[in-house]
C-alpha cells in the first residue's frame, strides 16, 4: 500500500534502541473535536510505513503516530526481541514523544505480531489506553513450528526478530489468557475471515475473554487493513470517534 503522505520521521533513543517514529499530524480544523491521538503498531516484517492510508485517513481528528519495531526498517537491530521488549519500546514512545505524553489518553492499534504488543502495552498502562483495535489476533496456542526459509538478501528487518518472535508465538506463556482479560479498555477485534490463516476459534476467544471485547469479520484475510482498507477504516474509525 503506498501513500503521497509519509508522515514525518525522528529516531527517537529509547534505553539502549533507536526507534524510528512516523508521525502524521492531525488535520481537522480547530472547530473541530479533538480525537485522541492513536499509536499504530505493525506486524512481523513490516514497518511503519505500512500504515501511511491508514494515517492519512484517521488523522482528520487525531494526530497519529506508528513505530519501526525494534529489529525492522528504521529502527536498531539489538539482537534481542521478546514481544515484551517491543512493548516497552512503545510504551517509552508514549512517554515520551509529546504528542502522547501530553496527552491524558491515547488509542492503539495493533496488527498480528503488533496486536500481541498492543495488548501487553493495554495491560500495562490501563489508565493511559483508552481504546485497543487488534487487527486479525488470535488468543496464543501452541502450535507446530513451521520456520520460513531464510532469504538470501536482507528483507529489510533483522531475521533473529523472526526467529524469536516466532519462537515466543509458536510455544506461547500460558500467561496471555490473564493478559487479555486485564485489559479494561474498550477492544475492538477485527477478523479477516476465512481466507484468514488465524484460527477462527482462537480469535473468537480473544474477544471473548476480554473484559470489552467486541469481534467484527471484515473478509480480507490476514491484511485486512491493506487488502481492503475501507472496510477496515468503517469498522474502526466509528469505534475509535466513539468518547
């Protein structure tokens, strides 16, 4: 997905990593209310780039912010890459970078590998997370190990991330269930459907274990917000607008 806006960049130096930060300035007019800003966290592989249309839209009412996880595009390659280290980066992000830290509360949205990040950030600062969009998230169940073949040129992101973060998701701490259910703020779960390879089973469940979940299928398979991005911003933008 591309965009003529690629919103503005910084590397932000965050306890040891560099993490480049996107941000896209709100548009609306002063008339206008003022939306909370929202925080974008991507998936496996991907950057924060890849959230540029989705930015663009939602920063008629809010300011909107996305980050390089740590290992990917921009962002340092430190070696190590639990999913819990990635949401204390963003969490430092937030505390941070003053379009946020000055900001009572703040949204985030999280996609697959992002989604399990955004739900450890959610449980962490419940007081600052005032809304949480999961896009295609299943609760974690072990499953059968199936590692990607390396490619022989640089992807573009470090591969220990994939091989960690795998690794973490594959054989998952049996704690996750707890997680979510400690997550108080209104959850959006958006579904990709049956072309989807995330179990159906498991991402019902996350939705139902938590406290405010709600599940919405958009049929757009694993990316939902790049294969059909109008369906994704008339499920989230209306749940995002809502006080």
């Amino acid at each position: 997905m591309t965009s003529t806006d690629p919103g503005d960049t910084a590397l932000v130096a965050l306890h040891g990593v560099d993490v480049l930060v996107r941000t896209w300035p709100r548009q609306g007019s002063d008339t206008d209310p003022a939306g909370r800003p929202v925080l974008l966290l991507h998936a496996t592989g991907e950057s924060s780039l890849d959230w540029a249309h989705v930015a663009s839209d939602l920063r008629s009412r809010r300011t909107v912010v996305a980050l390089d996880a740590r290992g990917h595009a921009g962002s340092s390659r430190p070696g190590s890459y639990r999913l819990e280290e990635m949401a204390a980066d963003a969490l430092a992000v937030a505390g941070s970078l003053p379009v946020l830290a000055e900001a009572d509360t703040y949204d985030v949205v999280g996609h697959s590998m992002g989604g399990l990040v955004a739900l450890l950030v959610a449980a962490t600062e419940p007081r600052r997370v005032r809304r949480v969009v999961l896009e295609d998230v299943p609760l974690p169940h072990p499953r059968t190990p199936n590692p990607p073949a390396r490619p022989d040129a640089d992807p573009g992101f470090d591969w220990e991330m994939v091989l960690q973060v795998r690794a973490q998701i594959d054989d998952p701490d049996p704690g996750w269930a707890d997680v979510a259910r400690s997550v108080g703020a209104p959850t959006l779960v958006v579904w990709g459907g049956p072309s989807s390879p995330m179990p159906a089973e498991h991402v019902e469940e996350l939705a139902r274990t938590l406290p405010a979940g709600r599940l919405v299928r958009v049929d757009a398979g694993h990316l939902v917000h790049d294969t059909d991005p109008d369906g994704f911003l008339a499920a989230v933008r209306p749940f995002l607008d809502t006080s």
